[in-house]
C-alpha cells in the first residue's frame, strides 16, 4: 500500500517574512499539511479493511475522503515549492518569463484581468484553506 509523507520545505520558516511570518509558515506546514498526510494514510488504512471485510457501503466515503486528503497534501507540496521571499507580482520578461507573461496577456487580456479572475475564483471554490 502506498503511504504519504510531509516534504520537508526548501526554505527556512523565516524566509518569507515579513509577507508570511515564520510561525504561520510552521504552524500550516508542520501541522495543517500534516494532517492531510495523516488523513490520506489512514483513509488508505481504513480503505483496505474495508476492502478486505467486504465492507463495500463505506467504500463511497472512504474514496471522497481519500481524495480531500491527498488533494491537500498536494495542493501543499506545489504551493511549498512555489513560494518564494523574491517572488509575486507580474511576470517580466526580464525575469526569462515572457512566454508566461505572453500566455496570461492571450488567455486574460492582461495581468491584472488574471489576478482579479484568479482571486474571484479563489474566493468562491471550496477549500479548506
């Protein structure tokens, strides 16, 4: 059975302050995206006995459950990797990114159509986050 475990961050806890502190960075990190990975390990647990019991009524909730927890975790493990106390803002071409500025300039009509579409539906998608 495949089992999940919490990435360690590529970054100190301090390191992007002071837009995130430290302790919030510790607290989602060691805590928040731990519990997604236990969540995800013990459904798999709960799944196979389940499985193996013929306990094929639970099987329905278990799956939803399984698929919250791992969608957590990893939701987590990219916005880990993506975070960055040099980042944000629009991408520029100085920045070797204009193939990324070019698409959302396509796709939006510009980087501040992006943000507000991104934020509207950030704001409006369920998440537990």
């Amino acid at each position: 059975m495949a089992t999940y475990s919490l990435p360690e961050l590529p970054y100190d806890y301090s390191s992007l302050e002071p837009v995130i502190s430290g302790e919030i960075i510790e607290l989602h990190h060691d805590k928040h995206h731990a519990a997604y990975v236990k969540g995800a390990n013990d459904t798999l647990e709960q799944l196979a006995e389940a499985r193996e019991t013929d306990q094929w009524s639970a099987i329905n909730g278990l799956e939803k459950s399984l698929a919250f927890h791992l969608s957590g975790h990893i939701l987590h493990s990219i916005y880990w990797r993506n975070m960055s106390g040099d980042g944000g803002g629009e991408p520029l071409e100085k920045d070797g990114t204009g193939q990324l500025a070019d698409a959302i300039a396509e796709s939006f009509g510009g980087f501040a159509r992006f943000q507000a579409q991104m934020t509207k539906a950030a704001a409006t998608t369920q998440g537990s986050g």
